[in-house]
C-alpha cells in the first residue's frame, strides 16, 4: 500500500512521508525558532518515511535530499538546500526571491518557508457546486479586490476573509453572480527579473507549493478559506478556485530549487538529453505523463473539496493536464478526475491553451468541461470596433457551435486578468506596459481595441459618452449570451490600468471610492435580467429565431449586409429569456 504523503497526525504519532525516488537520502528538518534537527528518514520504495512521537501540530519542519547533481541532466539533490514538501497544507511565511536558491552548496533554510503540521482537519459535508451553467462567474484577484474596501476592517483587507464580509456579499449579490473565481492563492514565489525592478508578482501564477495557501493572501490558513466558502455559500454563491498545475515557480535552468526540483526532478517534463521543456513559457513544465504528477493534482483538489468545500477548478494553461507529451483529449487524468467520488461533479474550466506544439485546443476538452473561449472575447470587440462581422457575433451569441457543437461548454468574457480591463479597450488602442520594465514588449499586441478618438484619460464630454456607450453595448452583449459567462472584479464599474495588458507585475486595487456607480448599476440590471432566466442561456434553444429589426426572419444574405442594421433573437419556449437587440456600429470600420 502506497503511504500517504505529506505530514499527518495519527493518535499518539506523526508522520511524515515524501516522494523522492532519485534521491540517495533524505532527511527530516524540524525547527524550532531558527534551530534546526535533522532526523534520518526511512526509504519504502519511491518514498522516504520518518515518524515522531506526540501530535506535532504546529511543528514546523522541511526536508533536505542527498544525491548527484547535473542540471544538464535534470538532476538538482542538494542537501544545503531547504525543500518544501510538495503536500504541505500551510506555511509559516512567504516565498521571496534570493541568489543563494539557485547556488549549489549554499544553504537556505533562513529564507525558504517551512511547511506547518496543521493537524486534523474539519471536513465540509459534500454538496452539489453551488453553480449552474449559463450564470455569472466573477473573477477575483482577492488582495486587488479588497485592498481599499472602506467598509472591511483594515487587518482584513487583501486576504480572503475579506471576501465573506457582509459588505462584499451584498456586492457579490447585487451583481447576481453564481460563482467567484479566485485567481491563485496557492504559495508562489515571484519571477527572478522582478525584485531588481522593485516589482513584485501580484496575480500569484507562478506557485512552488501546489497545496499550500499562500500566508499572505490566507494568514488564518485552512480554517481562515474553508470559512469564508460557508460564508459566500450562505449567500448561494460558489467558490472556484484557479488552479496552476502546468509549472512550479523553480523557473528554468537558472532558477531555484525550493521543493519538487530537489525532492522529484522527474515531475517536470523534460526532452531525452534531460533538458526542461517549457511548453509554458515559465521555465518548466509538470509531466502529466508520470502518475505521481497527476496523484499530486488530484490529491490537491481533494483536499480543497474535502476541507474547504470548494465547488470547482479552473485550470490555468491547461492542455500542459493532456499533455504526454502532446495533447489528448482522452489523456488519463480526465478519467481519473472523474473516478474520484469528490470531484466527479465540480465544476472543471479549461484555459484551453498553452505554448506548445498544438497548443491551441479550444473545445478539445472532455465534455463535462468548461472552457474559457477567446474567440468570443476577439468577435465581440471586433463587431463593436467596426471591424468584425455580423454572422460571427450572432454565432458567439448562440453559444459558439462551430467550437463546442450541440453542448454549449463556453465560459463567455469581453476581459479578464490577462489583457486590457473593459474599460481600457474602448480607451486604448495600444499596450502601456512601460512599467513592466519590458520596454513594453511583454503583453499582448493585437487586443482588438479602441480609443473613441484619444489615447487614455480625457476629459473631453464627447470622447466620454462615446466610451460609455461602447461599454454598455460591450457588456449587453455578454450578459445577451449563450453559455456560461465571466466578468473581471471591477470591470462592472469602470476599473483601468491606465492601459497596461499584463499587469501581472503592477498593485493597481480596485478603488472602491471612485468607481463609477452608474456602470455598475446598469451592470447590476443586465445581470439581474440574466439571472431570472439564467437555465434558458444556458444552451441555445434548437427553434431559436433570428429577425431582423422589423421582425422579418433573417435571410442568408442579411448576415454580411453591411446595410443590415441589426437583429432581434427571440427564443420559444416556456422560460423564454429577454429579447436580444443588437445594433451594427455606427462608426466606419477602422473608425479607431
């Protein structure tokens, strides 16, 4: 029988196991304070065992692996360096950047975090996802989200538990929203190129521990996030977590060895001269074709049904899960999700994309998938540039068949994290990412975009209401659509980034005292119109009509028209959902 890994107490022992089939010995680090004891472990197989006397909850501990070291060929055992078990559950402190991670031979226990015992944890009776498809999913980068909340308390605000006070709840229900989306709060560790320009990683996609809640986000750990999902659960209101299972934060070739590479460098995929491959863009990828990688995935979602009661996942790059090494749609882990009892019935979304070779796999994933679909995003903004054509938007409309078939699996957006805010696409034509320190070369360069007739911030009235009006035909387009729909936290209210489309590496809060109420109003109605009809968008009904403005059905020739001023949906049936009217750009094509 395969032990279980990671650190656990077992009546009047604790013990502790980890992964390490490569490894020549490991030991067991325990602290107390900064005074560290090794203890030998014992070697079963693939896993090094150690077991202590007394319940250890509170203890803090690490690991040291002993063994050859050859980067060139994938092999990094180091015993001066402090490893993370790659099943802890909570840390004692952040991850931060240092030189000394990546030289051979010098010691890091004074800056790498050491993993906590946390104990027996409370388990979360099993519910059906609090979510249905075709409703709202609100996507959240939680210190961003509540950094400036007037109405949290100070030493919540940027942590999770922020997100259970009554004041965002009743911002959560006045937007209708079936489920937020937590961008990461697992344990990272920012890029090597940041802290030399005074940045810092503020999204959180680049983690090392993939269990482990990131102490500053969830300083209360386990306890703090399980609470706060009783808490939007109350409200109706599910909690998604995004999940980044495709790399670890130990970068590339150059970078640090914290946790797997030490313990497990067979974990990341690698070519056949034993160099990294980066089908990720982050220095490494996890190789889905080795058991113990999808074990670790799935144990990780396990625990945060079992003991937070999370409703479902969203995976970040995630044709890396299919990936061995190219992708399959029939790639076991689908299957062994699926087997699991726990997580057989959460909610799954795909970022159906990564660097790769065939990278690119939107409506590819197994069919009880989600998947976010870009090409909603581009064809909405390009029909409301003037640019795009009608026949496309209706098709992203009606729940974008030619990609998903009969079973509308989309997750429809206009933005997200990742790119320009609403409000920057209809007040920028180009990228501002200066302050990346990239030169702004980093983000994307087509956004589909406009600048209603100024670069940025005017105070010109025309310029203004020609933004107002392009936002709010932005958005009654994604709340009119088929599928499963997603808004980023503080797009219902006019949020920007002065124009910058990868502030992964900028603080830019949401500034609860400036945003603007009058969108979020209008917001607040659309979704609330969404909401009372919410099954009948969740598929496109087979009878749908399409009629022109005059209410005469709409012929072929009617789609690519340019005369053709617009057209009305008008779904049958019994929970017939509002009528959806959309009118053609007024403004040239090319107009931005």
């Amino acid at each position: 029988m395969t032990p279980r890994l990671g650190a656990h107490c077992a009546g009047s022992v604790t013990r502790f196991a980890v992964r390490a089939p490569l490894a020549e010995a490991v030991e067991l680090c325990l602290f107390d304070g900064e005074a560290e004891t090794r203890r030998p472990m014992i070697r079963q197989g693939d896993i090094w065992l150690a077991e202590l006397p007394g319940e250890r909850s509170g203890t803090r501990y690490g690991y040291r692996a002993h063994g050859p070291y050859d980067p060139a060929r994938n092999l990094w055992f180091d015993p001066a360096k402090l490893l993370v078990d790659p099943y802890a559950l909570e840390l004692d402190r952040r991850f931060m950047q240092h030189p000394r991670l990546a030289a051979y031979g010098e010691d890091t226990a004074d800056i790498v975090p050491r993993a906590v015992v946390t104990g027996p944890l409370a388990q979360v009776h099993p519910a059906p996802p609090h979510f249905q498809r075709g409703g709202l999913i609100y996507e959240v980068n939680v210190r961003g989200f509540s950094l400036l909340h007037p109405d949290v308390p100070p030493a919540q605000r940027g942590t999770i538990a922020a997100l259970a006070h009554p004041a965002v709840i009743a911002h959560l229900k006045k937007l209708h929203v079936s489920a937020v989306e937590l961008m990461p709060i697992i344990a990272w560790i920012d890029e090597r190129h940041l802290p030399p320009l005074r940045l810092a990683n503020n999204w959180g996609y680049n983690p090392v521990a993939m269990m482990a809640l990131d102490p500053g986000l969830c300083p209360g750990g386990v306890a703090e996030l399980r609470e706060t999902v009783a808490a939007l659960h109350a409200a109706g209101i599910g909690v998604i977590l995004d999940l980044v299972f495709n790399h670890s934060g130990e970068s590339d070739i150059h970078g640090g060895t914290l946790s797997l590479r030490g313990l497990d460098p067979e974990a990341y995929a690698h070519a056949p001269d034993g160099s990294l491959i980066n089908d990720t863009g982050c220095g490494n990828t996890l190789d889905y074709a080795n058991p113990a990688v999808r074990r670790l995935t799935l144990d990780a979602l396990e625990h945060f049904v079992r003991h937070c009661g999370i409703d479902g996942f969203r995976f970040d790059l995630a044709p890396v899960l299919a990936r061995g090494p190219g992708f399959d749609a029939a790639a076991p882990i689908f299957a062994e999700i699926s087997a699991r009892p726990l997580l057989s019935d959460r909610i799954m979304i795909a970022e159906p994309w990564d660097i790769g070779p065939g990278g690119y796999q939107l409506g590819n994933f197994a069919p009880n998938w989600l998947e976010w679909n870009d090409v909603f995003r581009d064809d909405v903004r390009r029909f409301w540039k003037g640019t795009g054509s009608l026949g496309a938007l209706a098709t992203r409309l009606a729940g974008s068949a030619d990609l998903f078939g009969d079973d509308c699996r989309s997750v429809n957006f206009l933005a997200s994290h990742d790119g320009f805010t609403l409000a920057d696409t209809v007040a920028y034509e180009h990228r501002h990412n200066e302050a990346n320190g990239e030169d702004n070369r980093d983000g994307h360069g087509e956004n589909h975009s406009w600048n209603c007739g100024a670069e940025g911030p005017s105070d010109d009235p025309h310029i203004l209401v020609r933004r107002a009006d392009d936002l709010r035909a932005l958005l009654g387009t994604l709340f009119a659509s088929t599928g499963t729909i997603m808004l980023t936290a503080g797009d219902e209210c006019g949020r920007s980034q002065q124009g910058n489309n990868n502030a992964y590496c900028q603080d830019m809060p949401v500034d609860w005292e400036g945003r603007d109420t009058t969108l979020e109003d209008h917001v607040a109605a659309l979704s609330a119109k969404r909401a009372a009809h919410v099954a009948a968008f969740a598929q496109f009904p087979e009878d749908g009509q399409w009629l022109t403005l005059d209410g005469a059905p709409m012929t072929p020739g009617d789609w690519e028209n340019p005369e053709t001023p617009g057209f009305i949906h008008r779904p049958p049936g019994e929970h017939e959902r509002p009528a959806i009217r959309i009118d053609r750009p007024t403004r040239e094509a090319g107009w931005a």
